[in-house]
C-alpha cells in the first residue's frame, strides 16, 4: 500500500493497476482497461458504457423570431440546437415533431448514423425546412454526446486548430459601429444603401450613392477594421458588376451574394470579373449544394448556415471540400446564441476558417453570455456546446409571430426580393 500511495500522485488510475498486476502478464492490463472503461473522464456525467437514450424533443419560439430545440435523455443530459427557417419556425417545430418517432428511445451519441437515417430515409430530401429540422437535431446531439464524454464538441472533432474565433457584427448605423467597436469588435458587415428599391437597369446616380456610402463607413472605421457588404441576393447581374467595380478601391472583406445565388453559373460570372472575394451559401444546404458553388468557383468565401445546411457534422464536410478549392468558411447566423455556439465549435475544429456572424452574444438568453475581446471570442471549455441556458430570463421571450417582409415598388406595385 505505500507503493501505491507514493505513485498515486504522479501515476494514472490505469498505471497504478496495472503495476499491481504486473506479475500476472497480459491478463493484468486487460483488467486495468476495465477499470479505466469504468470511470467517468473529466466532467462526464455518466460512465462510458452507460445506457443513454433519447426520450423528448421539445421546441419552443424564442423572441425576436427564433425556434429552439431540447433533446431530452433518461441521464438527464440535455441537447440544444435550433431548427429554424426565418419566418417558417412552425413549419420547422412540425418537421421535428415527424422526426421524434426515429429518435426516441435511440442512442444519441450515434450522431453521424442518425444524420445519416434521417436525411436519407426521406425519399424527397433536402430543402430548407428539412435541412433545417436535420441541422437543430445535429446540433442537440453533439451537444449530448459532448456533455456525456465532459468534453467540449472540438475535442471530438480532431481538437481545436485555433485558440480564439473572429467575430463579425451588423455595421448599422455609424453611432451604432461607433458603439461595436467600443466593445471590441474588428469586422463589419453592412448592406448597399439604397434610397429606393433596386432596379434590374439601374441609374449611375444611385450606383454612385450606394459607393460613397460605404466609402464613408470605411473612412469612419479605417483600413485596419474589415467591412464586408452584403447585396443580399436582391441586385441584378448588370447592377452587381457595376457596384462592385466601385467598391473594389474600398477593398470590401467580401462581397456577399451580388445576386440571386440560385444561378451559380451567373454568380461565377460576376466572381471571374473581380479581384473582391465573393461569398454566398446561406440559402444552400448539405455538400450536394455547395459542391456546384465550388466546382463552378461561384464563390471563394462560402457561408453556410449551421441551421439550414446539415448541422455541425455536414458543414464540417462542407468545410473540408472547400479547403481542397482554397475556399474559406465565413458561417453565416443572424439567429441565436445556440447558433453562435454550434458555429465557434466548428469554427474551431477547421482549418480555413474566416470569421463569424452574429447578432446575438446571448445576453438574457445565456447563463454565461460570449464575450468579443479584441474582435474575437475566447475557445469554449464547457462540454458540448459550451452554453447553458438562462431559463429565467427566457422566460418572458417565449412565444412570437415573426412573418418574412412583404414588400412592393412604390412606383409601379411589382414585387421586392426579401
């Protein structure tokens, strides 16, 4: 015995075991796996062979317009992820109540098998409501499986190829980027500013304008802060190439969907005739979508959304296809702060990662908000996800009707892309 208490300080439970049993050869170390294999790792709430099953999807609409998931276990470990589309969170919250029969009383640390059953024993697959339901699944169960193991999702992806994860906010107004920069933040994102909707043939006075707005952003933050500009899919072709050639002495971080990036061939168009890079790929889901925006060098900065195209485990892939094109990852998320947590969890297990949106750090939402210290966030070292929900703050957020905008030219009634 103190043998073993002099070693207890500087050998493993395994070590010590084993030299107990040294004398009797192989037969010792067998035992001594046993006994690691029994034993909790780190902050694991369970034990590595325990039974864990899936009991309850629960969601539930969150102010301003989000949808968020809680995948329930008999352990008591909980997952989160959110399963949105903006503006279709019912239609999503029915797509995870279809599901729910696959999943409960199944593993959930099987979670590549089970991204895998869901999507393909869906004889129509794909598609924004699908992938969306897929995505917030994906999230909640690596959220589990994390939380199980005491690790935080990184880990289980290979470790962290980085030790902090750049942040972009919305530029807004200039009090407003006044105000984020005052927090820390380095990067920027705005949109063309417009005094009307745009026209598919537009006049040079209003191509002017939208350049000397952003020109004076880039004057107010400087050339060391980045500031990309985001057409948001709802400028034609014609007016695309003409804003772009006046952006380009201002040297934009990206240009970000100049048009519908529904053609991709017309997207690679645009990105051949400049030396911007061009970005798209939040209204692209799984590998199959962002295999033509790369292979068609439709964009060199690909955006997808950890919500709507696949969840933790196909960006991961996404991600991994576009380093072979020196393509980088810029995840794109206007929604909440379990959002935020799934993409700073990828962002920090792939190579090729640019930078990520947000619009919320999760104040009134988190126990323990992100925090942007000189335009990045520290790596998370909680389990899982890394977050915890503040459900008393939660509380008066529950509930909303968040429709997309309708909207129409005030000249002549036509419908304006959203």
């Amino acid at each position: 015995m103190q043998t073993l208490n002099h070693t207890r300080g500087t050998l493993t439970r395994r070590t010590a075991i084993a030299s107990l049993f040294a004398s009797m050869g192989s037969a010792a170390f067998a035992l001594a796996d046993q006994e690691t294999a029994r034993q909790p790792s780190g902050n694991a709430p369970i034990k590595a062979k325990d039974p864990l099953k899936i009991t309850k999807l629960e969601t539930f609409l969150v102010k301003p317009r989000w949808l968020f998931l809680k995948v329930h276990t008999n352990a008591g470990i909980v997952g989160l992820g959110e399963p949105i589309t903006e503006g279709r969170a019912l239609t999503c919250a029915e797509a995870i109540k279809e599901i729910e029969p696959y999943l409960i009383g199944k593993d959930p640390r099987r979670v590549v098998h089970h991204w895998q059953a869901i999507y393909r024993h869906a004889f129509y697959r794909g598609g924004p409501i699908l992938t969306s339901a897929l995505s917030g699944i994906d999230q909640a169960l690596w959220d589990i499986k994390g939380k199980a193991l005491g690790v935080p999702i990184y880990e289980l992806l290979g470790g962290p190829t980085r030790d902090r994860i750049r942040v972009y906010a919305h530029a807004g107004t200039p009090q407003r980027i006044q105000e984020q920069l005052a927090r820390g933040f380095t990067a920027f994102k705005t949109g063309p500013a417009k005094r009307r909707p745009a026209r598919y043939v537009e006049t040079p006075a209003e191509v002017n304008y939208a350049v000397e707005k952003f020109a004076e952003l880039r004057k107010l933050v400087g050339d060391k802060v980045d500031l990309a500009i985001d057409f948001h899919g709802a400028i034609s072709p014609a007016t695309a190439k003409l804003l772009i050639k006046g952006l380009e002495p201002y040297q934009p971080m990206f240009v970000e969907e100049p048009c519908q990036a529904q053609n991709h061939d017309v997207m690679a168009e645009i990105a051949r005739g400049t030396h911007l890079p061009i970005a798209t790929g939040e209204r692209v889901f799984t590998k199959w979508g962002f295999r033509e925006v790369l292979e068609k060098r439709a964009a060199t900065i690909l955006q997808p959304d950890l919500c709507h195209a696949g969840g933790i485990t196909e960006v991961r892939l996404i991600a991994g296809m576009a380093e072979a094109y020196y393509a980088a990852i810029a995840p794109h998320n206007p929604l909440g702060p379990i959002s935020l947590a799934a993409g700073v969890q990828l962002a920090a297990s792939i190579p090729n990662f640019l930078c990520q949106e947000q619009v919320s750090l999760g104040e009134g939402y988190l126990k323990k908000p992100f925090t942007v210290r000189d335009g990045y966030l520290d790596l998370p070292t909680g389990p899982g996800l890394g977050i915890e929900l503040d459900e008393d703050a939660l509380a008066s957020k529950i509930g909303h009707e968040w429709r997309n905008q309708e909207a129409y030219d005030a000249d002549d009634g036509s419908v304006v892309d959203w």
